[in-house]
C-alpha cells in the first residue's frame, strides 16, 4: 500500500547536522558527477572523516557507486563517485484531460518505459486505479520488484501537502483526494507527491534539462489544452499561499472576451491553448467549429510546414497572444529566463517571432532589454518527467528539521 509522503522529522542537534550534509554530499555528487571524495570536502567544507563516512554509507544503501580512473601518470588510481542509478526506480503519472501517461524512471531521470492511457476523469476511482495497474504491469515487465516513489502532475491547482487536486477545470475534479484514491492500490512505494503539471515541469527542467546551468529565476510556460506556468525563484519553486502561484493561463487578456474552460471570459488560455490555435484555423478556414475535438495542433504544424497560409497564420496569432502573456508574467516576475514547453514548440520559428514582438513592445516600457526566450531542452514531455522528478527530489532531500 502506498501513503502519501511525509518527510522523515529527525529530532537531535547530531541527526539533524549528519542528515543535512548527506543531502548536500548526495545532491553534489548528482551535479558534479563523477567527483572525489577529496573535491567534494573541498567543495563543502566538511572533513574528510565526515565525507568519507556519508559516502560510506551512501554506498552502502547503493545510492552511488565507486569508479575508478585509470591513470599511468599517478602512483594511486583516483576513485571518483557517481549516482548509482542501476536498481533504483521511480513510478510517474502525468494526468491531462484527454491523454494519461504512465512511466517508470531511473532515478537519474532516463525512462525506462512509458504507456499513454485515455483519461477518464468522470470515473477518478476507477481511473486511477487502472493507472496503477498500468505502473504495476510496466514494474512487472521489467522485473522491477521496488519503486523508491512515484510523482504524480495533474492539470489543475494541487495542493502537495495534503495530495489533494484543489481544482481542475479540464477533468471536473475539485477536491479530490488522489492520495486516498491512489492508496488503494498494492504497489508498495516508500514516496507518493503529487503537483500540478506546470510546476513539476519548471521542477524537470531545473533538474534534468540542459539549461540547468544558467537557470537560477525562471519561469516555465506550459502549453498544452490549457495554460500552466511554474514560477522558479532562487532555484526554488514557489507555491504560493494557496497553491495557486503561477496561474498565469486565466489572467484577463480580452475583457468579456473568449469563454475559458475555468467559466470566466478572456482569459490567457483561451487565447493561446493548443484548442484556441485549432478553433482559429477552423475559422480561417470556414470550417465547421465541431470538428475541433478531431483536429489536433499537430495537424497544423504540418500544414503550416508545408505552406497552407491559414495554418501559419493561426499559429502567428497564437505566438502573438503568447507575447502579450509573456509581457505580463515579465513585469510581474522579471525572470531570467522564460522557457515554453509543449506541441507548439514544434512551431518554433514561426512563433518565436511574433512571441518577441510582442514582448519589445510591450513588457518593459519603451526600456531597452532582454529577455531569455527558450523552448524546453527535455526531449521527454516535461510533464511526465516532472512527475518522475517529484519523487527523485524527495529520495535526494528526504528530511525535515524540527524545532
């Protein structure tokens, strides 16, 4: 069975100092891979009987592996230290409204497997349950017996702490214990979090993406059948009071504009979802609004590709709407970067220029400066990944400290 996750509380002035220098020796080692242990005492500045106990025990729970560098210019070959990924799993589950993905990852964020599932969010109970199935099936495939945690994304306002989905438009939740749900399920795992898809996203992009190195302020833009964004500040997501931090998608762009999924008109996302691009090619086109649950953005891509003039321009106006978005997020975050995620990106060198003009024009008051656009560096959808690396930053920062 499995519980949702509540951090180990360690009590003791020597636990609490023992356990904090082994989630900063075990998060160094995954950065800097592969590293001494004499760099990382350097690095630390703990001694090296500390490091050299952590790391003793670390090897001993398999968390990183020995590996040693062959040298004929030295007496003693080095032994250097990197992340044990071999035998050590976590489940993911990215719930949208129409598609379910279900995965498994190393804990060095490589996938192992993944199988997409119609969502069926009118029957929550039961959908979830044949996700866990799912998971349960892939475990068994690939003679996994243990999976260390699963992360679960989701499409609405989440509350991580208590595993709750506070609201979700596009799949009709709105209170909704997944954990409780999930709980049924036999899969033993000693970790379950559960966050909304755009911050665990933001979360993915930080960990495992190949911007990670210049990334400190960020904002992560999640494109999709609505609008999601995770605000990142100081390398640290941010939540906000009630969870609703970086719902940016139903900020007012028109008044008394377009009706949004979330029953307000005018909102962000109905202006530059995946289904406001569709719906404006259809009309472009004098195409019968109906057939927008059968047409998919992918489609316009490709005959925006090929030169149909209705397909670019429908993609232009998204990339329009997405700068006067971006303009707003930019006054009121100043990031240092926004990076966009999701199907539209495939489109990128005919939004990308409509994006930016909008942005000169209007994000910062006539001023000369710049902004760092980027479409995502991770090859997997961000949302899974995200939902992977929910549970792969509990296993590295598993603790909290009690006064």
């Amino acid at each position: 069975m499995i519980e949702r996750h509540n951090k180990h509380i360690i009590s003791g002035n020597a636990k609490v100092v023992r356990n904090i220098n082994r989630s900063v020796i075990l998060n160094l080692i995954r950065e800097k891979q592969p590293i001494s242990r004499v760099k990382i005492a350097r690095l630390t500045n703990l001694n090296k009987s500390t490091v050299s106990s952590i790391v003793s025990s670390l090897i001993s729970e398999k968390l990183i592996c020995e590996q040693v560098i062959q040298d004929k210019n030295v007496g003693r070959n080095p032994i250097n230290l990197s992340i044990n990924s071999a035998g050590h799993f976590v489940g993911a589950i990215n719930i949208d409204s129409y598609v379910t993905r279900v995965s498994i990852f190393g804990i060095d964020g490589v996938q192992k497997a993944c199988v997409r599932i119609k969502s069926q969010p009118h029957q929550p109970v039961k959908f979830l349950k044949n996700c866990m199935q799912r998971l349960a099936a892939l475990q068994e495939k690939f003679a996994i017996p243990h999976l260390l945690g699963i992360g679960v994304s989701v499409a609405g306002i989440v509350d991580p702490e208590s595993a709750t989905v506070i609201y979700a438009p596009k799949l009709g939740w709105e209170n909704f214990d997944i954990a409780a749900a999930l709980g049924e399920s036999k899969i033993e795992s000693d970790i379950l979090v559960i966050e909304n898809d755009a911050k665990a996203s933001a979360l993915a992009e930080l960990w495992f993406g190949t911007h990670k190195s210049t990334l400190n302020d960020f904002v992560f833009l999640s494109v999709g059948p609505g609008l999601g964004t995770g605000i990142v500040v100081n390398q640290k997501l941010i939540a906000g009071e009630h969870h609703t931090a970086g719902e940016f998608g139903h900020i007012t762009l028109v008044e008394d504009g377009e009706r949004c999924s979330c029953g307000d008109r005018g909102c962000w996302e109905a202006y530059a979802s995946n289904g406001a691009t569709v719906k404006r090619y259809l009309s472009l086109t004098n195409a019968n609004e109906r057939l927008a649950d059968a047409f998919e953005l992918p489609e316009i891509i490709k005959l925006a590709h090929s030169g149909d003039a209705a397909a670019v321009e429908s993609l232009q106006q998204t990339g329009y709407y997405l700068g006067l978005g971006i303009s707003n997020i930019i006054k009121a975050i100043d990031p240092n970067m926004i990076i966009l995620g999701g199907k539209i990106t495939a489109a990128w060198e005919i939004i990308y220029p409509e994006i930016m003009r909008a942005v000169e024009k209007r994000a910062f008051f006539g001023r000369k400066k710049q902004i760092n656009l980027e479409k995502t560096s991770l090859e997997i959808p961000p949302r899974l990944l995200g939902a992977a690396t929910l549970a792969i930053k509990e296993i590295f920062s598993d603790f909290r400290i009690t006064v």
